[in-house]
C-alpha cells in the first residue's frame, strides 16, 4: 500500500510541458519538478526562457527543447531529443495555446472581417499539438502500460466571454476575444475523452485541466468586472493552479480519466 502522500509523488518520472516557456507552462513545470519528475520544457525555438526556471535549470531538474508542436516532424525530432536526455515519457502536459488577451494595444477585429487563418492557426495550435503530442507520445506510455496526459482547457471550453468584460477598453472595433478561442478549447476537452477512452485499456489516464482567468497584469477595471462574475471572488492564482495539476499527473488520481477539471473559482457555476 503506497502512503497517501506518496501517491503525489514523481520521483523517477519524466514529463514534458508543451508551451512551457510561457506564462503557465513554467507553474507545471515547477511542480513537477517539485513533486520529483525531470521535466521537458518545450517551446517554439528559440523562445526566451524565464528568469523563473533558472534555478530549476541549474540543478538539472528541467531541460528546455526546442520545437514546433503543430508538426508531426518537428515533435518527432523533440521526442528522440528528450527520450536520450531525460528517459522514456510518462507524464505529458499539452499546454500550448494562442490566445487574445484583452489588451488595449490589441489589434482588434469585427466579427465579419476575422481571419480566417487565425481561426486555422487556433485550432492547429491549441487542438492539433495537443493531438500531435498525444501520437508521440501517448502512444509509448500505452505501449509501457501507463503514463498520465493532462490538456490544459479553459473556463471557455463551456461558456462563451462576456463582451461587456472588454467594453471599456479603448478598441475600435471593440474587442473581441477570438471566436476560434473557446472552440479550440471545446474541441480539446471532447478529445481528452476520445484519448481517454481509447488508451484506456492500456492503463493511460487523460484528463482535463481547464483554468479560470489568470491573474496576470490586466487592468484594474477588467479585473473588478472578472471578479465580480466569480463565486470565489477573485482570478486564478498560480498556486491555485498547483494542486490541481499535480493531482492528475499523479497517481493520487488513478482511477480517474476523461474528465474536465475546472479551476475557475465557480465561474462556470453560475
Ligand atoms: N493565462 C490564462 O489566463 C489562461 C486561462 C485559461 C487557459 N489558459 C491556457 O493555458 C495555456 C498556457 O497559457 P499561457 O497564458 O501560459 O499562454 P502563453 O502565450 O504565455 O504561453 C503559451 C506558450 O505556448 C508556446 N507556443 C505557441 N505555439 C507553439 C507551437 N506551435 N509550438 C510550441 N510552443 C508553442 C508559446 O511560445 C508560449 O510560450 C494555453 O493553452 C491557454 O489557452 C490560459
């Protein structure tokens, strides 16, 4: 019998974080680390990495690899790169995502007039890695006999943004978050079942993780206007982010595969 504790553990596992140069990929990152996994750190070549995973660098817990994820190739390449420096996957996070984030600098658009290719170039990076990846590499845990993937959703996964969130930015036309945005995510949390479903048999869980709005340098007004539609009150912290995360990736979640885990403070409750 393995000590409840313990079953958070990761000590001896290897876990790849897709997009984990970027604002959340460095908080999985951590805590897996922390929990005792060596950990990928994947990214478009090239992409600065954080002052914030200097320390993890230096002790040898985390590498960085550089990649494309929309391309079968190029995670190829990444996989045979990662497989000789830190040992067979057991753990993936696809966390690679493009977004809009309500900016008053953003370049904003009417609804008749998107682009079509952003719309593409959403689905292929937030819905298509996550696919790509789970090919790679889901289908050598399934092979092994276990491993755990996590796909990073979001609130929109379920519900769509309120418009009146943004109204007081100074965008004309007024801002809009990317209609293909919540789709991606949607699309990705019905994925997350059909792989869970799948490699089931195969002792590999895939799960969900969708976050609510994380606190991240908006403005105050957007802020006030986030928080007030929120049970809890406030934005997602990343310590919020924590707990949940290790939770699926470990085996303190065992019988547990193709759910959603919102963490969103109760946004979608109401
Ligand atoms: N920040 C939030 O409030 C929030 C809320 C809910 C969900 N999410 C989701 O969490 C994930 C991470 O969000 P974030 O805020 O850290 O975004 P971010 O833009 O800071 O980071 C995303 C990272 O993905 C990388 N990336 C993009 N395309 C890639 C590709 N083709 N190949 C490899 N890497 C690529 C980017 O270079 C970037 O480092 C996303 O999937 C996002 O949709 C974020």
């Amino acid at each position: 019998m393995i000590a409840l504790a313990d079953r958070f553990r990761l000590d001896g596992r290897t876990a790849v974080v897709t997009g984990g140069l970027g604002r959340l990929g460095p908080i999985w990152a951590r805590v897996l680390c922390e929990a005792g996994a060596r950990v990928a750190a994947v990214d478009l070549p090239g992409f600065p990495v954080p002052n914030s995973l200097a320390d993890l660098q230096g002790d040898g817990a985390l590498e960085v690899f550089g990649a494309d994820v929309t391309s079968r190739e190029s995670v190829d390449r990444m996989a045979v790169e990662v497989e000789e420096r830190l040992g067979e996957v057991d753990i993936l996070v696809n966390n690679a995502g493009i977004d809009a984030p309500p900016e008053a600098t953003a370049r904003t658009f009417t609804l008749a007039d998107h682009d079509a290719g952003v719309f593409l170039r959403t689905l292929q990076v937030n819905v298509l890695s996550a696919f790509v990846c789970s090919q790679v590499f889901g289908s050598r845990m399934a092979q092994r006999g276990h491993g755990a993937i996590v796909n990073i959703g979001s609130l929109y996964a379920s519900v769509s943004p309120d418009a009146r969130l943004y109204e007081h930015l100074p965008a004309d036309p007024p801002f809009l978050k990317p209609p293909a945005y919540g789709a991606s995510k949607a699309a990705l949390v019905n994925l997350t079942r059909y792989l869970a479903t799948h490699w089931g048999p195969a002792g590999v869980r895939v799960n969900a993780l969708s976050p609510g709005g994380v606190e991240g340098g908006q403005d105050p007004e957007f802020k006030r206007k986030f928080n007030e539609r929120v049970p809890l009150g406030r934005m997602c912290a990343p310590e919020d982010l924590e707990g949940p995360l290790l939770f699926l990736a470990s085996g303190a979640s065992s019988y547990v595969t193709g759910v959603e885990l919102l963490v969103d403070g109760g946004f979608t409750a109401w």
